[in-house]
C-alpha cells in the first residue's frame, strides 16, 4: 500500500491554495506574515452550511511563504515582490502530448522529497482569455455553437489517445510504481474523486491501476462496500470498455475563452480529478451544454411548445431561454456524433432512459453517499 500512499498525498494537493500573480511592478506586501490564520493557509472560496469546523480544518494547509516565493522566482529568474491568492485551483497536466490548452507547469515539488517550502506546491503560468461564465450571457448563439465545435475537438483529441490500463497520468520520477506508458510517463492509482472524497480516503481499498473495465467495476462496487461498511459483467459494445480520458468539470468557470473570439478556447483548467476509466463510464455531456430539461433524442430540432403564441410574457422568455439550452445541448450531441462518434454511442448505450438498468455502474457509484433505496428500484 506505499505506492497507493505516496499517491494520494500526489494528488491531495488540491486541498492547499494555489500561489500565482508575481508582478514586480507591485510594491511588496507582508511577506514575514506567518500566522496560524494567515488566508494563505486557509480556504477561502466558500462556506459551509453543516461541519464548518470540520471542512476548513481538513483544507488548512500550512506552508513556508519566503521559501515558496523563492522558489517561484528561482524559476522565473526573477524576485518575488508581491504573492497574490487566487481561487482555490487543481492540478494540469495533459498538454504535453496531446496539445489541449492548459496552463503550463513552470515548477513543482515532489511529494518523496522534503523540501523547503514545507508543503507539496505548484507553479503554474498564468492563464490567458477570460473566464467564460463572464462571457457567456453576452454571447450569441452562433458564438455559443462555435465554442461547441471547439470542446468537441478537445474531447476528440483526448479520446484520441489509447491507453492499456485504467487510472490515471503520473511522471515516472515522481510516481515510479505506476505501469509504464512511455519513458515518461506511467498509469498510477485513480485520482477519481469518489475514491478519495466523503471519507474514503483513509480506507484501504483497491484504487487501481486496473488492466481490464472489469476489474474497474469490481473496485468500484467493492470501494461502496467498504464505504458503505465504514458509515455505522461485459458491456454490449467491447469499444466501451476501453481506457479513455475525458474531462467532466468543464463548466463556464474552468474554460477560457480567447479576448477577442469567445468561440476559441485559450484554456482548460481543474484537470486534477482526469483519470482513465471505461468509456461507457466517462461518457456524459459537458456540464457547460448540459441542462435538466426534458431532452429530444434523436434526429430531432427542438422547438418552442405548440402553445408559445398564448403564453404570457414570462412565460415565453422562459420558453426562448429553454429552447435556447435544448438546441445547445442538441448541436452539442450533433458534433460529436459526426467528429466524436464512439462517445455519443457509448451515451446512448449506457443512459438508454427505455432500461433505466443502463444506469447500474453510476447508481452502484452512488450507492454510499445515496442509499440502497435507487440500487433496488433498477434491481425490481
């Protein structure tokens, strides 16, 4: 279990704040300030409507502030005049190989070795464009469309890649017990947040890597079992089951759009919970095209309801902004069919809404943190 250790403390850096903006035209701020409650130690981004205490206790990370900005300009050959907090950010890695746009990694710790800063850190560049959630009210449909046609390229570009085993991307210095990729790289235990988060991350259980879905699927119902303890078979297409790569927190506040084209991606953030996985299970829409709305399947246009000349005003704008979201998420699904279109099939094999049994895999995911109750209705 060493290796499956030194893996979690890789990736739960994502727990301690990310230091960015060194500008030397800043005048210098407190950098003596090493207090128990500096900000920098502590999370910042929100609140907590139940065990408060609790949550800001496991995110205090403290660390050694002089000896991370000497570092970071170690790196950039430069002296660190200001240090600025940003939000709370995660980790990035895959634009090495497959050329996706993400914040480049200027300097990093290795978990293995102590190190001055007191702490596992980070340094990124900063990332260019604008976020698009400031963006995305003033865009037009046709923009909106655009940008589709370019997330599209990204997730065709990472499911691109092949891989021999599920779980996810390690340098091999920094992780050297994971299977070997390529001289560079090897395939490590899962940074799948449901195998760490809601008190998983002390219990001892399989996190991969795992050679086959099956073996996968077996983790992930026996990672319920233990979770569940600790509280007080073969897919119709055998293409799903391959390794695949895909990123599922794209939401308007962790893409960035292009200053002067909102429609070209400059960047992707958040890439610190990307794991290999079957694709039947990686297969969803884009939370940025997604909505609950009552969804067309098929070769179908959606359309503004029968009734739309009688409504009231209200309710026609909420009709458009429906609409709106429909034909979205529609042009979403129509691009990927025609550029991605192994993704789309493993959609529509494994969230057939005409056999809810097509969800088993994502309820038995659930089933710790949602009860038995949802297990046993796709079980009658």
């Amino acid at each position: 279990m060493q290796g499956q250790h030194q893996a979690y403390k890789l990736f739960s850096r994502h727990f301690s704040s990310v230091i960015t903006s060194i500008r030397a035209r800043t005048p210098s701020t407190n950098l003596a300030q090493t207090e128990a409650n500096h900000p920098f130690f502590r999370y910042t981004s929100g609140r907590w409507l139940y065990n408060e205490r609790l949550q800001l206790e496991r995110r205090y990370v403290k660390f050694n502030i002089p000896a991370l900005q000497q570092a970071a300009g170690k790196v950039l050959g430069t002296r660190c005049v200001q240090m600025t907090k940003q939000p709370e950010g995660m980790y990035n890695k895959p634009r090495n190989v497959l050329n996706i746009p993400v914040p480049r990694v200027m300097g990093w710790s290795f978990p293995l070795q102590p190190n001055s800063v007191g702490n596992e850190y980070m340094l990124m560049e900063r990332v260019r464009g604008r976020q698009l959630s400031g963006v995305w009210e003033a865009m037009s449909e046709a923009q909106r469309f655009g940008l589709v046609e370019s997330v599209v390229e990204i997730e065709r570009k990472l499911m691109s890649a092949r891989f021999t085993s599920h779980g996810s991307l390690y340098y091999k210095d920094a992780y050297p017990y994971g299977k070997e990729l390529t001289g560079k790289f090897v395939i490590g235990p899962t940074t799948e947040r449901s195998f760490w988060e809601n008190g998983k991350h002390d219990l001892d259980m399989d996190r991969g890597p795992w050679d086959s879905a099956q073996e996968y699927l077996s983790a992930v119902a026996n990672r319920e079992i233990a979770s569940i303890q600790n509280q007080g078979s073969k897919t119709a297409i055998a293409r799903d089951n391959i390794p695949a790569l895909l990123h599922h927190d794209l939401h308007s506040d962790n893409i960035f759009v292009d200053d002067a084209d909102p429609t070209k991606i400059s960047s992707i953030i958040n890439w610190q919970a990307v794991y290999f996985a079957p694709l039947f299970m990686q297969a969803r829409s884009p939370s940025v095209f997604d909505c609950d709305d009552q969804y067309p399947w098929g070769a179908v246009h959606p359309e503004l309801p029968e009734d739309f000349d009688t409504l009231s005003q209200t309710e026609k704008e909420l009709a458009r902004d429906k609409l709106a979201r429909l034909r979205l998420k529609k042009f979403y699904k129509l691009a990927s069919r025609k550029f991605n279109p192994l993704l789309v099939k493993a959609m529509d094999v494994m969230r057939n809404y005409d056999d809810p049994t097509t969800f088993i895999f994502h309820t038995v995911g659930q089933s710790s943190l949602d009860g038995p109750i949802p297990l046993k209705e796709l079980l009658i």
